[in-house]
C-alpha cells in the first residue's frame, strides 16, 4: 500500500518535472493550485488592473536605526537590520518604545501620494520584524505599546481613501517576534503545536484587519516561501477563501499560498494562482510575452535595494525619468508600477523622495492619459519608446527621440488607420506621413515631430485611430 502510495507520487512528481523541462502545461488535478484560468472579470479587479501607478509604504520600526548600527553602516535593506549580526536582537525588539513618529501625518502622505498620480497604495501593516502598525488583539508587539499608542494604519487607510486612493495592505507572512513562527516545518511534537499556534494568530490577524479597515482593496502579502508556510497548501487555501467570503472583491497577488506541490506564483499545471502576478520585484518583463497572459505589478525601490528608511544611500539612485519610463513599460504591457517610499522615524517622507514625487507628478498632470485605464497595444513596439492604447487612441510614448524627427509606426495590413496625431502637453497637431510598406505588407507611418521641438523630458503624443473597414481601399489608406 504504502508502496503504491510512493510509486503514485513518484510518477506525478516525475511527469511534473518532466513536462516543465519541456516547457508545457500539464493537467494534473490539483485542489489547491488555481482556482480559476485566465483574468478575473469582475469590476474590482478591472479598477486595479486600471491604476497605472501605485505607491508603496514600507514603515516601521526598522526606519529607527535607519541602517545604521552604533555607527556601523548596516550594507543590506534597512527593514531587515534585526538579521545582521552586528544588531543584537534584543536592541532591536525593544526599539518600539522609542517609537514615537511625531512628525506623522498621514493626510500629507496621502496629498503627496496624490499629487504624484498614484491610484493606488500598499502599506506594511506588519513585516518581517512582526511589529504591527495596528493595535492588534493577538500580540503586545503593536503601535499601542509604543509612546506613539495611536493606530497607523487606520490614519493611513482614511486619509489615503479620502483622497480617493486605493488602500492595499501589505502583511509580512515572516513574523520573527512570534514565539510559535517557525520557517522550516515542525519536526518535534512541541513544533507543531508551536506552528499551529502560529497558524491561528496569522489567521485572526488578516481577520483583524479586513474587520478594522473595511475599504481597502486588497492584500499585499509577503514572506510567504518559508517550507513551513509553502507545506499548508489547504489550510491557506482555506484562509483564502475565508478572507474572500469576508471581503468581496478583495485583490490578492500570487504570494499568499503555495499549490500541493509547493509551486508558487505559478501553480503546478502552470497557472497563475490567485488574482495577479506578484513575481516583479524590482525588475521588469522584457515583453509581454514574459506575462503568460497575466495581471502583474512591479514593486520598485528608488535606490537599488531599500524598501525602509535607510539614513544613507548608496550606489545608484533611480532618477524621476528613470521611474517614469520603467512605469510606461509596465503600463505597456498591461501592468502596474509601484514606486517605494520609506519614511524616517519620525515619519518624515525623506526629501529625495519628495522631489521625485514632486517631479514624476508634474508629468503625470500632462501625460496621465496614457497612463491610466490604458493597455498593451498589439501595435509593434519601436526603439523611440512604448505605445500605449485606450480605446481608439493610441499613446507613442516617447522616451528616446530620433535624430531624424520621426517616430515610426508600423501597422499590419488590415489593421488601423491613423487619422491625427497631437502632443498631450498642448494639444499641437503633428503631421502622420506614409512611408510605405514593409516586406511583411505592413503600413508605415512617421509622426514627424517639428524640427524646433526641444525635447525637455520624456513626452507623449496621442494618435487617433480607426479600424480599418472592410470597404476601405488602398486609396483611403494612402490618404494619410
Ligand atoms: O524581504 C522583503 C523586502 O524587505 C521587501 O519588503 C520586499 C518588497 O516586495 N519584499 C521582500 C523581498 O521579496
């Protein structure tokens, strides 16, 4: 029996492994792999999918040290400093009581978070550290144990939602305060108990949360790959569903639970698990053809590896023009951007920071409209930049322009017709010109941009568009 038992297994694992070495999708029956294919259809999600840019928060009290241990500079992402061996993990379980972030103001956030044209935001209830941003019941770890007392997050959920941006909370699975958290699964008696424990805090912790902040949107989890998490494939299911029974509409990306054969993000068979792809961390698809058809956000830092406060940045720093063409890529290619703002201790966004928020907003007010609700256009991407699609208007994003003024675009026979084409900035119309076919039969276009035009900063020109009809001719084509 117990033979069968290891045989069956053995050939599952083995058709698994061997149909991924060759690349295809396989069917086997999983209970908790994906529980739908292909896009969620429903208004919630079509918001989400529509946001554009979103703003990440990582806060807590790792933004304390900043990176910096008595005097020692601490080379790693600030919120994980508790891991370095030069920080002595009582110091640092103890440094919520001086947490007291006077400077807060969670309204000045959420103005600067809309002044930049974020739809969107995610903040860390909880990360790795454990320490909750909320008084929850299930722990003495929070902000009411602090001299602070007050609930962060409920000041972040009201003041960013009454700025009609939408609140997605981000919970750290790792939870190295936890006396029951283990990242390997329970081996001993004692450990099982201890995870189980675990387990059920976790629970009435999400419980907690979607109970006290009923508008967000969403869960934004990490920290979900420790074995011990990945091996409870059912009972995170379960919780997932419970949490969706709670809070309909809730968005949850592929980082919450793991299929039964611990595959995540992807499940088993090859099918994106739960609600949007959340495996671009720092790092952009190079086509849409990396997607598999998916929802996705990527989650940027502005330096090179910082989400929390860190007092000193080194290496490079991401530029406005930076974050504005990696958020145009995402965009089109049908995903999210996500830009990460890590407040000092006392709760002062840094003025890095500001200034970027500052400048990337002063381009959204010109540019937003192709950014937001907009989509991947099959139109063939050129060196100058990205297009973007709305509708019957197609947005040239352009981020490099060409010495010779004319920014190509190729259309496949039967395709669109290019009626008029203007700069958003001031509605300046400029000329479309044919410049032939391809060998493919394709239709080429050049916007030609006037030669006095001095390129300041990435722009966008809008090109309305037409379906080509059956009835239209060469001549009508040949008109533009
Ligand atoms: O370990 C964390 C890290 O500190 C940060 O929170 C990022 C944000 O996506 N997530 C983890 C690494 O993937």
């Amino acid at each position: 029996m117990k033979k069968n038992l290891f045989l069956t297994l053995f050939l599952c694992l083995f058709t698994v492994t061997a149909l991924q070495a060759q690349n295809k999708r396989s069917s086997i029956p999983l209970k908790h792999g994906a529980h739908r294919i292909g896009k969620r259809t429903d208004a919630e999600m079509q918001r989400w999918r529509e946001h554009g840019l979103g703003q990440f928060i990582h806060w807590g009290v790792y933004a304390i040290p900043g990176g910096t241990w008595e005097g020692k500079y601490y080379p790693g992402a600030a919120e994980w400093i508790r891991s370095w061996k030069e920080m002595p993990k009582d110091a640092y379980d103890n440094l919520y009581k001086q947490f007291n972030p006077t400077a807060f103001d969670a309204k000045k956030w959420a103005k600067q978070a809309k002044e930049m044209g974020a739809n969107y935001m995610i903040f860390t209830t909880k990360h790795h550290d454990g320490f909750c941003l909320w008084p929850s019941a299930y722990t003495d770890y929070t902000i009411a144990s602090s001299p602070y007392k007050k609930d962060i997050v409920k000041q972040v959920v009201d003041a960013y939602t009454n700025e009609g941006i939408d609140v997605h909370l981000y919970f750290s699975i790792i939870d190295w305060n936890y006396q029951g958290y283990r990242s390997s699964p329970p081996v001993t008696r004692q450990d099982s108990i201890s995870y189980e424990s675990f387990k059920q805090f976790t629970r009435n912790q999400l419980i907690e949360l979607l109970t006290n902040y009923p508008t967000i949107k969403g869960l934004w989890f990490d920290g979900s790959w420790d074995k011990a998490w990945m091996n409870e494939a059912a009972w995170v299911d379960q919780l997932g569903n419970e949490l969706r029974a709670m809070h309909p509409g809730l968005v949850i990306g592929s980082r919450f639970r793991a299929d039964e054969f611990g595959k995540r993000h992807y499940d088993t068979n090859g099918d994106l698990i739960d609600d949007y792809d959340q495996t671009w961390e720092r790092d952009l698809p190079n086509s849409i053809e990396d997607l598999n058809g998916s929802d996705w956000d990527c989650v940027m830092t502005v330096p090179e590896n910082q989400w929390g406060y860190h007092s000193e940045w080194r290496g490079y720093v991401k530029t406005d023009y930076d974050l504005i063409e990696m958020m145009v890529k995402a965009v089109s290619m049908d995903g999210n951007f996500v830009i990460n703002f890590g407040p000092d201790g006392k709760g002062n966004i840094r003025p890095e920071e500001t200034e970027l928020a500052q400048k990337i907003g002063e381009w959204m007010k010109v540019n937003k409209e192709a950014i937001y609700g907009t989509h991947h256009s099959n139109v063939k991407k050129q060196d100058w930049g990205y297009f973007t699609q709305k509708g019957n208007k197609l947005y040239l994003c352009v981020f490099n322009k060409p010495i010779n003024n004319r920014l190509m675009i190729e259309i496949p026979k039967g395709g669109i017709d290019l009626l008029k084409a203007c700069f958003l900035e001031n509605n300046q119309e400029v000329e479309i010109k044919s410049a032939g076919r391809n060998k493919r039969n394709s239709s080429l276009y050049h916007v030609v941009l006037p030669d006095s035009y001095q390129v300041v900063r990435p722009f966008v020109i809008v090109v309305d568009t037409e379906q080509k009809g059956s009835d239209k001719d060469e001549y009508q084509q040949a008109k533009i």
